[in-house]
C-alpha cells in the first residue's frame, strides 16, 4: 500500500556525512549527561516504598508534596493515577526507618490535611531487588543489541549487521540521554519502551536494506549511493504510513494516558523519530562507508521478503 510514489529518488546520502556528525554531536552530549547527571531511577530499582492513597476531595498534588516536605520527605516523587481522587507517593528509603514506619508518618502528615484520606496499598521494594535488576535490565539491553546483530548478519551481510547495530545503540544512548537531561523517573515501563524501540528500530532497517539487495539483483549499473537513495526513496510512502499511524497511538497515550504512562510514552515517541532517523541517516550511510558490494549480498542465500 502506497499513499505516493516519488519518480526521482532523493540523494539522501548527499546529506550523509552532515547528518552523521549531527549523530556523533548527540551522541557525546547524551553520554557525558549519562555520566555526569546519571539516570534518574526509580524507587523500583534503588528500593523504596509506593503508597497508593485515595483523597476524598481532589486536591492539588502541590498541597501534599508541600506536605511531605514537613517531614523531611523532600525527594519523595507524588503523581496521580486513575483519577484526581487516586494518588501514588513513592518514597526513597531511609536509614533507621522501616517501610511500615514511612507510612504511618505519612498518613499522619496527609490526615492533618484531611481525615478522610484512606491507604489504598503499600508496596516495599528493598535495595536488593533494585539492584538485580538494574542488573537484569543491562543484561536484557544486551542481549536484545547481540540478538538484533546475529539476526542482520545472518539475513544480510555482516558490514550491514554491523551498521544496523549501531543504528540501534545511537537510538538507545539517545532516549538515555533525553532521559538524564531532563531527569525523567527511568522505571520498569521506560525500560519496556526502550526494548520496544530496539525492535521497532531494527525492522526499518531490515526494510531497507532488503530493498538494498532487491535493488542491487535488479539494476546492475547503479552505484553504491544511487542503491541506497532508491532504497530509501521507494520506502518512503511505506514509513509515512507505518510511523505515521504509530506515532499517532503513542502521542495519545502521552497525552491521554495520564502521569502513569507519560515517560513511557516519552520513550516510545523519542524512540521511533530517532529510529527513523538512524535507518537513514546512520545504518544506511554506515553500510556505504564500510564498503557494502553488490557480492557481498548476492553471496547471502535468504528467501525472506522484508516485513513491508
């Protein structure tokens, strides 16, 4: 299904050098703010305690963080969930204090506000089980990058697992780095997202570089560049619509969805731009410096088609 068809392809790879300097500038920013500023984690990673409380009377998630802070609760994260009336509190942990300890002196601060307030639920996540997994978030982070560049060396060629690889670090590194600029809570569901985004980001490529290697069996004259414009190019009506429609369901979950779901809608919607981005202007123009060769992918044997 095409909503178009360009006549003459676009010298992406024109662009390509300019771009990818663009990419490295971003690259270094968004590391030197994962070193120097750090991911803001959650308490389910660092330990902590989650109250969920329910208020009769809405009230304004200000007046209970100003709360809080009377009783030294200044790094306490308070948002709502569901409705106005349902607030969740996540409170870091303390030496000295147990979890039961926190809540009572919390709902002691939040009854002086109003005695009808009522604990819904308390959950306890102990520095132990945030630290496994941190833990396993790396090591699911890793193997998704190992899986996703044993998958494009075996379909296509290893210069294009190589720069499909990249393509997906330079997307990860880069929601990361959104994430420690502006100190975005990095949850269990952000970590979804990013896993997510891994996938979604390595089926563009595999698109185009399927269209690569159909258009290197078909046009015998065309150059390397010319290749991968006219790849890019005939795929264009197919991102305009797969993107298109994606970004749509995102934003309205980032905007509908509430604060439960914002910073993973977040990461979805950095996610997807910049996998579009990098199919482009990374992956594909990485292939053209390795030397990518018409041989080099007619030596492939693959009946697959590209997932279009």
């Amino acid at each position: 299904m095409e909503f178009f068809r360009i006549q003459k392809d676009i010298p992406f790879m024109k662009w390509a050098l300019i771009f990818n300097i663009i990419s490295l500038i971003m690259l270094l920013l968004a590391v030197f703010f994962l070193i120097y500023r750090g991911l803001h984690l959650s308490p389910e990673f660092t330990g902590g305690t989650m109250l969920e409380i329910h208020v009769p009377e809405a009230k304004k998630i200000d007046v209970i963080r100003h709360a809080l802070d009377k009783i030294l609760y200044t790094d306490a994260q308070v948002q709502t969930f569901g409705t106005s009336h349902d607030v969740l509190i996540r409170l870091p942990l303390k030496e000295g204090l147990s979890s039961t300890k926190q809540s009572d002196r919390v709902m002691t601060a939040l009854k002086a506000l109003d005695a009808q307030i009522k604990l819904q639920c308390m959950e306890f996540v102990g520095p132990q089980v945030g630290k496994e997994l941190v833990i396993d978030g790396l090591l699911s982070l890793t193997c998704a990058v190992v899986s996703i560049t044993l998958y494009l060396a075996f379909r296509f060629e290893w210069r294009l697992a190589i720069a499909g690889a990249i393509a997906n670090l330079h997307d990860l590194i880069i929601i990361l780095g959104f994430f420690a600029f502006f100190q975005w809570e990095f949850s269990l569901s952000v970590l979804a997202a990013v896993l997510a985004v891994l996938g979604y980001s390595v089926n563009e490529s595999v698109v185009i570089f399927d269209r690569i290697r159909e258009t290197f069996q078909r046009e015998r004259n065309m150059t390397i560049t010319d290749v991968i414009n006219h790849a890019i190019t005939s795929t264009i009506s197919r991102t305009i619509i797969t993107h298109g429609l994606t970004q749509m369901m995102v934003l309205s979950i980032l905007l509908f969805g509430g604060l439960m779901l914002r910073y993973f809608a977040l990461a979805l919607t950095i996610g997807i731009l910049f996998s579009i981005y990098s199919s482009v202007f990374v992956s594909s123009a990485l292939a053209m410096c390795f030397g990518i060769k018409r041989r080099d992918l007619n030596a492939v044997k693959n009946g697959g088609h590209s997932p279009e």
